[in-house]
C-alpha cells in the first residue's frame, strides 16, 4: 500500500518580477486505492499543486513538505520521482515532433524500470492498452500528440498511465476538451488502471461531470492556494448546485 501524504505546503511562482505566492499552506493525503478530486475555481493554484508535486523547475517550495512512502519527495529530481511512483497527466500534453508513440513509452517505461520490456510482450501490451482505450493502433506510429485531437491527447496521457503503472497518478484536468463519448473511454480507463494496480489517484477538475464517471472518495475545495473544505462525493453535488462563490468569499473576508 502506497501513500502520497503532502504537509504545509507552500510554493511560489518564479517570474521576471520576483516570486509570487500560489500553494499557502496545503495539506492532503492520497492512499492505494483511493480517488481524492480536488476542485476549484479557475486561478486557484490547482495545477500548479499538480505541478510542484512533479517538480517543475518553475515553482519553488517555500516551506512544507511531501513524502511518498515515507520518502522525501522534494529530495528527489523529476525523474526520481517518476521512478519512485508518481505519475502527471497534463492538462496541456505537449508535442514531440520526430518520436513516435511507441518509442517514446517503451523508452519512458526502460527508464522507470531499468531495462527494455521485451519486444513480443511489448507490443501486445500496448495493443491491448490502445484497444482499451478506442485508439486506433495506427497512433503508435505517429509522433507524440503532433497534429493530435484534445481528446486523442488526453487518451494518450491515460494510456502511458496504464502502462507505466505508477503508484500515484495526479491527473491535471484530465476531461478539459473532452465531449461525452471521450469522457466515458478515459474514465473507464482511469477507473481500470485505479482498480487493476491497486493505486491511488489525485483528480484535479473544475466540473463535476467526470465524477459522475470516476467516483471520488474524498473531495476538497481548493481556494486562493489551499483547501477550504473536504468532504465525501456530496460535495461535489453541492458545488454543482452551488458554484464556488460562498467559499472563494469566505477566502477573501
């Protein structure tokens, strides 16, 4: 059993200006088997948790701390942490002209693992994963989400996902340029590989209709860099009804 726990954290924004404030203060805890969904509004610093969790260079920790199995986090480059188990689908996966799919994830998952899965396996592996989630198998010969749809993007983020097999998946407004039918296949592909491996995951969304597919544990509201409220799925149909504004009021007063 895994556990992704996240303790004070604080993190600023490096701009030509200085540093800027966005995490003040967050703490959470994401365990195997478990979905938490994290909501809010536009400009809540939502992403960029998903992001100093991975460790992008453009945020600095200021203070707290995030541990994954009792293992400093922070300690860790990008790809220590990826090797360690910790996995972020974009909300805008970028591209990468001159890399086919299929090179790029078995060269990502040599990596994680240390050496190359083998070549027969390999390819049934990922037909079986592509199948699952309604791609074409013509995809693993194009280059990584060049001249790719919104929705072929965000099922190529879930299919590295599957393969790769992380303990904790953090997934950045995963159904932001979705319609229905791609919603439903990747949240059916969330749900497999939650289910299959055992593993927890971090759901960063603004709407509740992915929850009506991916049903969350826990969900908290995220305002002004922290969690304001954290409750059971109800909440999200609460936020529905009600919007955001009595909490990013209350943040404010």
């Amino acid at each position: 059993m895994s556990k992704l726990t996240i303790t004070d954290l604080h993190a600023s924004v490096i701009t030509d200006e200085g540093e800027t404030p966005i995490l003040r203060g967050v703490s959470l805890v994401v365990e195997s088997g478990k979905t938490n969904a994290i909501m809010g509004p536009n400009g809540s610093g939502k992403s960029t948790l998903a992001y100093v969790i991975a460790g992008h260079p453009k945020y600095t920790v200021t203070s707290g701390a995030i541990d994954l199995d009792g293992e400093d986090v922070l300690a860790m480059s990008v790809d220590e942490r990826a090797r360690a188990g910790l996995f972020l689908a974009m909300q805008y996966p970028v591209e990468i002209p001159g890399v086919s799919v299929s090179n790029f994830l078995r060269t990502s998952i040599t990596a994680l693992r240390g050496e190359a899965p083998k070549l027969r396996t390999w390819t049934k592996d990922m037909k079986e994963a592509m199948a699952g989630l309604q791609m074409d198998p013509a995809f693993s010969s194009r280059n990584v989400n060049e001249g790719f749809s919104g929705g072929e993007k965000k099922r190529h983020e879930i299919l590295q996902m599957g393969l790769m097999q992380p303990k904790i998946a953090i997934l950045d407004e995963t159904d932001s340029g979705l319609d229905v039918d791609a919603l439903k296949v990747v949240s059916e592909g969330v749900n497999r590989f939650k289910n299959q491996n055992d593993a927890g995951v971090l759901l960063i969304t603004h709407y509740t209709r992915i929850l009506r597919y991916i049903e969350p544990d826990v969900v908290h509201v995220f305002v002004d860099g922290k969690i304001v409220a954290t409750g059971g799925p109800e909440l999200a149909e609460v936020l529905e009804a009600d919007g955001y504004e009595s909490y990013t009021a209350a943040a404010r007063a």
